[in-house]
C-alpha cells in the first residue's frame, strides 16, 4: 500500500508556472561549477553516431555483452570480489540516500542539477547513478568532467549501474572507475565470414586510457568517505532494513542467463527490496518486462510476492514517470529517473495512460506534459526558425494537451489560454499524444518516428532544463520517495521543488 505525502516546500511546476522555471527568472549560479572549456555534445552529428554504432551492430549481427559482461565478472572474481555480489553497509535502521539517472553529457543541464542534488542529499548516506554514467561512449577520458567534478562535494560514495552508452567502448571505462578493474584479456579472433566476424569490423573499440589524465580526475573525490568499490556491473547492497538490486542491461536491455541466475539468488528472502536498472519496466504508458536470456523476465522476478520488492526504479529515459501498480493486493512503485543531466525526453508524447490498471489519476510524471510542449516548442521554433508560429506558451500547450487527453490541465494555467488550429496543429506535428481510443494508424507511427529521431537532438543550454534526481528516505516502516527539480534557475537552485512525494509502506 502507498499514500502520498507533501510539506511546505517551494512552489513546484504543478502549482505554478514560475514553479515550473517559466518567466523572467535569474539564472543559477551553477555555471561556476563548470569547466572554462565545454563541449557540447550533438546527437545530430555524425561523428558522434557513428562513435556510439556499436548498438546498432548488436542488433543486426548479435549482442556480445552477455559475454563480455561474464568475462569482466570472473575477472573480477578472480582478483576477490565476493561472488554474491552483495556490498555490505553499516547504514542504520534510518537512512537516505540518493538516485541520479542518465547524468553525463558534462555540460549545462548535467551541473544544472548539481546544486539542488548536494542540498537535498546533504545528510544522505550514498549515491546511485541508474544508468549512462557518461555521455557518448563511456570513454575514461571524459570521467574528470561528467563525473568526478560534477560530484566533487557530495561527501558519501556513488555506486552505479552501466547504460547502454557506457557499454558502447565494452565497459572499460565503468569498470576502471567503479570496480578498480584493469583491461580485460583479448577475445580469440572470430571465424571469418560470420556474423561476429563483420560485427568485430565495424565495432568501436575502447580508446586507450590515459592514466595520468584519471589519476588527476580521482583526486576530485578522493576523501575516505567518497570512496566506493563495487563488484561489478550488477550488485546488490544491503542497508539498513532494504536490499538495492542493481542490475546491468547491457546494449539492447536485455539481461544474461548468468545474471538472470544471479538475481534469482539476491531476490529471495523477506528483506524488502528495490530494484535499479538501466531499462525502466514501465515507461511511456507501456509495460516493457525486459527478457532474461533462457527465459523469464526481470519483473517476473519483481513481481513474485517471495521476493518483497516495493520499488523498480530504471533510467535510460531522460525524464520522471511513476506508475502505482497493483500486484495481486500489493501497490509496487515502477519509476522512471533518467533526468539527472542528459537531454530531456518528451513527456507530451506519452498518451493517455491505461496499462496495468493504472491511469491518469495515480500517474506522474515530470516535467508535466504541457511544459514538455512548450519546451519543444520553443527549441523547434528557433531551430527551424518559424517561432512565430511554433512557439506556444506555456498556458497554450498546457491547454491543447489536456484537449488531446480529454482531462482537465494538470495545472490551471494563470491566464486562460485559447485553442486555435495553429496549437493544435504545432502539438500534432510535435507528436503529442491523445486518448488511446482515438489513437489513429497514422498518428501512433508519427510520434514513435518523433521521438526516436528528433528528440535525441533536443539538448538546450539555457533554462528551464526540466531535469531531476530521487531522494529516497528509509525507515523500517516505509520508504518516502520524494522527486526533485532542477530547473537551473536561481529560484529553485538551492531549494528544489518537490515535483512527487509517495509513501511506500513496508509491512
């Protein structure tokens, strides 16, 4: 069972527009945090595709991770990590820590969250990142700048999960700095004229580390109580009266027969669990149960009322969602927390939601649909540059999206906004959704073409940002899971709003 909770606290986008980081707010002062050079990175431009390929090769010829994950784990069992992969804390009863998805680009978004993240987690007793810890390809080079500076002066360690762009130079520069892994033997060369023969062509290959370049970048958090060694890519910690799963989904989301094995074993017992992962299970309105190789499912696994999970938190989608989903008399929390710096993922093209008996009335999500909208609207309005008629307000798209749902504005906008053909037509060919019963043939492949190949190029460097980070504050009663924003305004900079407030019961 859950309830929502709240308390006083800033001004949060579902009360006002201000809230949201709209109007003629002062920037933060997150920029000083900043390296005096940063690169900005395009997913429109082709080299940085053609870095990031290695997907794309899974896909066609065959997904190599499983493999190469089994290696990095037995390398590492072999140099003394415990083979049950459980990090043993001595948290107490009562503690928090924090949950960070999807952080590192290294530019404005990413350090845009930094100074809500260490005044919320100041008492906190750890991090996770859930997923993509660096941006393109998980390069050790690009460690100083998109985690050891960002995260220099939260005071507790960080854990971490891989995405699939860390994945795309084969886990070398994840497993260098969370594990303490050295380089990973050569794999015998394939037969030739197969299909891991072509794979192994085209595939990018780990770039050489430069040992000196992360000496200097370890030094940013190098105090006894910042450091952490994990296992491996898939761990389990136990603290206070919770077990936190974290689970690695590799290139395509998926999860190997090994660790599929694994998880098995570290679910059972009565202990109260939370799940990590890269590939949320429920996400956009769907249900995405992320096959194990072998059989079954992840949420097979989470499901099972033996294994007392009360919460599945995954990244890899660059927004917030939270679906209260019933299990035969049981409320598990599904959340999606991939806000934590990377480019911001639609939410107004998620439809209608209806899956799994829960709907609009239990969903949330963050940012709202209308100030996804809006945000959209504005960046496609300047880059195409038509603003003048892309650009809607934030009053006009909240408008026209909760016409579309068939719902009343999830936020009653200041000053009423009219409904033209020009609204609806800019929020049609922005691709947001509708009511599922009034979902078209042609409507639903326009958003799917949207959202895969326009959004990814999405990244803006001036505020609102819209992102956000988890606080999760554990009793051995319930487990409060508050959502936070980070707009990179001054405003909510040093006291965050609180954008979702649950209450997960225990008993």
């Amino acid at each position: 069972m859950s309830e929502t909770s709240s308390e006083t606290s800033p001004a949060s986008s579902r009360d006002t527009a201000e809230g949201a980081g709209w109007g003629a707010a002062e920037p933060g002062g997150y920029r000083a945090l900043m390296p005096r050079q940063v690169e900005r990175l395009s997913w429109l431009d082709p080299r940085t595709l053609w870095a990031a390929r290695n997907g794309v090769l899974a896909s066609w010829f065959g997904d190599p991770t499983g493999a190469t994950r089994g290696r990095w784990v037995r390398q590492r069992e072999a140099a003394g990590s415990p083979a049950d992969k459980v990090i043993r804390r001595d948290d107490p009863d009562r503690f928090s820590f924090m949950v960070l998805g999807d952080t590192g680009e290294g530019d404005d978004p990413q350090y845009a969250v930094v100074p809500g993240f260490l005044q919320a987690g100041q008492d906190t007793r750890f991090a996770v990142v859930a997923s993509d810890v660096i941006y393109p390809v998980g390069d050790t080079a690009d460690y100083g700048t998109k985690f050891f500076r960002p995260y220099r002066d939260y005071p507790a360690p960080v854990y971490a999960i891989p995405g699939n762009h860390d994945w795309y130079e084969d886990l070398h520069g994840f497993m260098r700095v969370f594990c303490d892994a050295g380089p990973l033997a050569a794999e015998p060369a394939p037969r030739p004229l197969t299909r891991a023969w072509l794979r192994a062509l085209l595939w990018h290959e780990p770039h050489p580390v430069d040992e000196q370049r992360l000496a200097e970048a370890r030094t940013l958090r190098s105090a006894p109580a910042q450091r952490a060694l994990q296992p491996g890519p898939y761990w389990a910690i136990d603290a206070g009266p919770v077990r936190i799963i974290g689970i690695d989904t590799g290139l395509l989301g998926t999860v190997d027969a090994e660790q599929g094995r694994w998880l098995r074993e570290a679910a059972r017992g009565p202990r109260p669990k939370i799940l990590v992962t890269g590939s949320p299970l429920y996400v956009d309105g769907e249900h995405h149960p992320c096959p194990i190789d072998g059989g079954g499912t992840v949420d097979d696994i989470v499901r099972d009322p033996a294994h007392h999970f009360v919460a599945a938190i995954g990244g890899d989608i660059h927004n917030y969602q939270r679906y209260p989903v019933d299990v035969d008399g049981r409320t598990i929390q599904y959340v999606v927390s991939g806000g934590g710096g990377a480019f911001m993922h639609a939410t107004h093209t998620i439809p209608r939601v209806s899956v799994a008996n829960v709907t609009e009335r239990d969903f949330r999500c963050y940012p709202l649909r209308g100030d996804s909208l809006a945000f959209y609207s504005r960046l496609y309005g300047r880059r195409l540059r038509l603003r003048r008629f892309f650009t809607l307000t934030e009053a006009e798209a909240t408008a026209v999206v909760a016409e579309r749902l068939g719902m009343p504005p999830t936020r009653t906008p200041g000053t009423p906004a009219r409904i033209t053909l020009r609204t609806r037509l800019v929020a049609a060919l922005l691709g947001a959704g509708g009511r599922p019963d009034r979902t078209s043939r042609f409507r639903l492949p326009v958003r799917k073409i949207y959202t895969r190949l326009f959004s990814p190029g999405s990244a803006t460097y001036s505020p609102p940002f819209f992102k956000s980070f988890l606080r999760l504050d554990v009793t051995p009663e319930a487990i409060r899971l508050r959502c936070f924003a980070a707009t990179g305004n001054l405003p909510q900079e040093h006291r965050p709003p609180v954008e979702d407030d649950v209450t997960i019961r225990l008993a």
